[in-house]
C-alpha cells in the first residue's frame, strides 16, 4: 500500500510539473521596463499603455507562435542600479524580448545584463549614441540619438534664433549632459558659451543657478533634462526676471512640462522632438486607440508601440524566441510600424531619424521649424 501511494504521489506530481511546463510554453513574455514610481512616472506608463494596445492587437489575432503574449513590467525608478536589479528579475522571469528603459543612463548598464542572457532589447526613448556603440548585437533603439538631436537644436540656434551667448544646463546624467554636450559641439564657435553648468536631479530650488546665468545676459537657455527639472527651471527663470527662451528636448516636450512651469512661463519654449504622429497616416489607428483607452498620448507612447510589433514580428519571422536568431531578424528585416517604414542599422540604430523643433505656445505643443 505505501509503494502504491508512492507512485500515485509521483504520478501528481509529475502531472503537476508538466502542466505548469505546458503553461509556460503557452506564452510569450515581453517586458516592457522604465520608470513607473516617482517623479518621471508618467514616461514610464505612456510606454506601458502603448505595448499594451499592440499587445492586445496580436492576441486577438492568436498571438505569436502559436502562444499568447504576456507582458511583465519592471519599474527603474530612473535609477541605474535599479534599472540593473530590474533587469536581472526579467531575465530570471522568463522574457523572451525588452522594451525599455526610457533613461539611457538605465538602459546603458541593463544592456549589459540583457546581452549576458542572449535577450534582445529595443528602447522607445534612450538616446544617447554610446547606447549602441558597443557592438552589443542584441540592443536596439527606434528613437533618434542625442548626437542627431544635439545637431539640430544647435541648427536651430544658429540659423533661425540667431543667437550670439547661450547659456548650457544640464541634470548630469547620461542623458541631460550627454545631449548638452552634444549640443555645445554642434554650436561650434559661432555661438559664445557664456555658462555651462550642472543641476541635481531632484532639486527644487534652482534661483540661484539662474541668477548667475541672468548675469551673463544669454540669448538662450539650453537645458539638457527631463520635464520635471525643465518645468522648474522655466518657471523659476521668469520668476527672477529672465526673458531669454529656453531649448530643451524630447526629455521634456510633454503636458506635464507645462504643468508644472505654467502656461505663462511656458510660453514660448523651444523642444526638439520627432515629427507630430498626427501627420502620420499609418499613425491613425494607433492614436485612435489610444486616445479611446487612455486619452492624450503620451510622446513616447507610439515610440513603445512600434518597438514591441517589431519585437514581435522579428520572433514571428524567426520562427522561435531565442535571442540570436531574433536578434538576426531584428537587423536583416524591414518593419512598417505607426511612424511608418524602419529598418535598422549595423549598430542597432534607425536608419533614418529626423527631428524637427516644437515650440509652446497658449500650453500645447506645436511644430514649429524643419532643418
């Protein structure tokens, strides 16, 4: 009797591990990973509400493989050792692919844990250059880089503001002083640089930084930074009587920008950004859902939609979830997405990225000049 009870407790349990097996191979898991706490967490939930629709889209169509999607989320918390302990948890989870982060100075050091695991990753939103200058064959991005960007801002300066002093901020990070850096590059030596200077992420008070640019009298402030910073900053720079525009970037050009600096100080600030996915007619249908589901789009909500159906259809193409096949796919394939047609270079980059410059005007945003 005890050998019978024996085997049939062997038998259940066995049945129990094959069925959780069986489970497990009935999905994909995608992670989508940024910051979804904290100051910045509006960026992170525009990428989350955007794999969300695609996600949907493809398992109401059966999924992929045979096998239905199942998204994970991890949240950085816009901090890099998180962002390296929230990697490792996707990895030890299962995910076959990762959108994210939205910080370079996360997805820099998770690219590394990702590579270590053969899972490919592709950003919305991270873009500085050193991202994909490493020869990691598993990292992509569908944004633009900081170096492009940088040029186009300074461009901008140049050519239509016409400035002659500009004063350079940044929030040292991989991302605000990288595209700062870049930026001052790109002005050369047609523009005087009469402040260059770091903030801390984080603060709130940021008068006395600004009466010393006030000093220097600059035709324009540069910011290199996320929008909770660059609200501040605007907002405390018209406080102290400064009239100078300000230029900031993608970082920034969202509603909560003008949230937190105001209309009235708002008005009139610069944003290099992607062109408005408004004139995009592949867009259409994305934005219609989104609007329909989660209401104003976020800037990089159509970035993270594009990044997990190229996911998606390069392990469709390859047939299967492992890593380097997928990631083969990744390079060798042409993807139609809402922002239309993209292939990606030998670094993992978009072939082709433009960036335009928005301005602020009555508390939205409008396109306001192509190079």
């Amino acid at each position: 009797m005890r050998r019978l009870t024996v085997l049939l407790m062997a038998t259940f349990c066995a049945a129990v591990l094959a069925s959780g097996c069986t489970k497990k191979e009935n999905v994909i898991k995608v992670a989508v990973v940024a910051q979804m706490t904290g100051a910045e967490a509006k960026m992170g939930n525009d990428f989350k509400n955007g794999v969300s629709i695609a996600v949907d889209e493809w398992n109401s169509k059966g999924g992929v493989l045979g096998k239905k999607i199942e998204v994970l989320t991890g949240d950085d918390q816009a901090d890099p050792k998180q962002a390296v302990s929230v990697a490792n948890k996707m990895v030890n989870e299962g995910a076959a692919g990762i959108i994210g982060h939205f910080n370079s100075s996360c997805s820099i050091p998770a690219s590394d844990v990702y590579t270590r695991a053969n899972i490919p990753m592709i950003t919305p939103a991270s873009t500085n250059p050193l991202l994909t200058e490493r020869g990691y064959k598993g990292v992509f991005r569908v944004c633009g880089t900081d170096d492009q960007q940088g040029k186009v801002a300074a461009d901008f300066a140049k050519s239509k503001l016409n400035v002659k002093k500009v004063a350079i901020l940044h929030d040292k990070t991989t991302y605000g002083q990288g595209f700062a850096d870049l930026f001052k590059k790109h002005l050369g030596a047609a523009v005087e640089v009469v402040y260059y200077g770091g903030i801390t992420k984080g603060d709130k008070d940021f008068k006395p930084v600004l009466t010393s640019i006030k000093e220097k009298k600059p035709d324009l402030i540069f910011f290199g930074g996320i929008y909770p910073e660059t609200g501040l900053l605007v907002k405390q720079a018209r406080e102290v009587n400064i009239t100078a525009p300000f230029l900031s970037g993608d970082g920034s050009i969202d509603p909560k920008f003008v949230e937190i600096a105001g209309d009235k100080a708002a008005e009139g600030t610069y944003l290099t950004f992607s062109p408005d996915p408004d004139n995009i007619p592949a867009a259409k249908d994305f934005i219609g859902k989104y609007r329909s589901k989660f209401g104003e789009l976020g800037p990089y909500s159509i970035y993270a939609y594009d990044a997990v159906n190229i996911l998606l259809a390069a392990i469709k193409e390859a047939g299967t979830t492992d890593g380097k096949t997928v990631a083969e796919k990744l390079h060798s394939m042409e993807f139609s997405g809402a922002l239309g047609k993209m292939r990606f270079t030998e670094k993992g980059d978009v072939s082709q990225s433009p960036y335009v410059v928005w301005v602020t005007r009555n508390g939205k945003f409008e396109e306001y000049w192509k190079p």
